[in-house]
C-alpha cells in the first residue's frame, strides 16, 4: 500500500478548532513536524481538510 508523508508547514494559529483537532490527529504538532500515513480515503479526506497547512508526498 503506498504511503504519504505529511508535513506541516503553516502556523495553526488563527484556524478553527476542527482544523487544529485534524492536525493533532494526523500526528503534527509543531511547524516542520512530518508523519507517515497509510494512503487511505480517511487519510485523504483529513489532509484534504487542511491541504492550506500542510504538504504532502507519496513514498
């Protein structure tokens, strides 16, 4: 199954509270900070949630 690797690059501050709640659970705490997920539509549908905060790669 193929990976993604999502990093946070924008600050959270002035984003909703769902926003902020996405991030803490794909794994993200601090700006830079990067975690692997399984590509799944979950996965998929938090990122695209938050695609203005964060970058992703597939591995």
């Amino acid at each position: 199954m193929a990976k993604l690797k999502v990093t946070l690059v924008k600050s959270m501050i002035g984003s909703s509270e769902t926003q902020r709640a996405t991030v803490k659970t794909l794994g993200l705490n601090k700006l830079n900070s990067t975690s692997e997920h399984n590509d799944t539509p979950q996965i998929r549908g938090m990122v695209r949630k938050v695609e203005h905060l964060v970058k992703v790669e597939e591995v």
